[in-house]
C-alpha cells in the first residue's frame, strides 16, 4: 500500500488545498473576485478556502452550522472573510443562504468539501505523483 503524505509541504490541509489550487484558479479564470464555501462548524475545507482564498487575492464568504472549534478560529480572523455562523448543524441552509445573499451574483458557489469535478482533478494528479514514485 502507498500513502503520499503531504504534511510536510508547508501548508495546512493539504488535500484540500490540492482541491483549492483547481477550484480557485476556475474562478479566477472566470473573472470571479469573491468565493462562497459552507459546511460544520469543524469544516477544514472551509477554514483552508478562508485562509488560502484570501492569500491569493479573493475575497470569501463561508457559512457553517455548528460549533466552530477554537483550532480553526484563526482561519476566519482575515477582514475579507465574511462569516454567517450558525448554532446547530441543522442551520447550515440558512447560513449558507445569508452567505449567498451578502456575496452577491458575482460570487462563485465552491461545492462542498471541494468535491466533485474540477475540485477532484487535485486528487487524481496526488494518484498520479504516487504513480510515477512508483
């Protein structure tokens, strides 16, 4: 069995930030400024599209349900990220629509955890860097 572990890399969550790399450079190549991502208050995906978003000059919008554990506090500390936090995990289509609304048209939707389409290429090109290792 082969595991390629990317903690050493020098970013936080790596995984999702191979994810990140796909989906941000779809929006900017889309003229899009602004990105929305929702998910639990214990989202890493969220926290990472906050921190890294806004290091490559978007500006993101993120909706959770839930507890926000105090770890991923910092990721949202950034005055370009807008935050619509609410309590329970049942709340989260109501925060993620008032994340909506405050992004406006222009925003571009991200999917959940990253998952899916151009988010997935990240996944198969970590398949490919084992491939060749191998």
């Amino acid at each position: 069995m082969w595991a390629k572990v990317e903690d050493g890399s020098g970013t936080w969550s790596a995984n999702k930030v191979r994810k990140l790399e796909y989906l941000l450079g779809e929006a900017r190549a889309a003229g899009r400024e602004r990105v929305v991502a929702y998910g639990v208050g214990s989202s890493n995906w969220c926290a990472a599209t906050a921190l890294y978003g806004v290091r490559t000059g978007f500006d993101v919008d993120v909706a959770l349900g839930g507890r926000i554990p105090q770890e991923l506090r910092d990721a949202y500390s950034s005055e370009r990220v807008r935050l619509a936090s609410i309590p329970g995990h049942a709340s989260l289509p109501v925060a993620l629509a008032i994340a909506r609304l405050r992004a406006g048209r222009g925003a571009m939707l991200l999917p959940a955890g990253g998952s899916g389409g151009t988010g997935d290429l990240g996944s198969s090109v970590a398949g490919a860097e084992i491939a060749a290792a191998v």
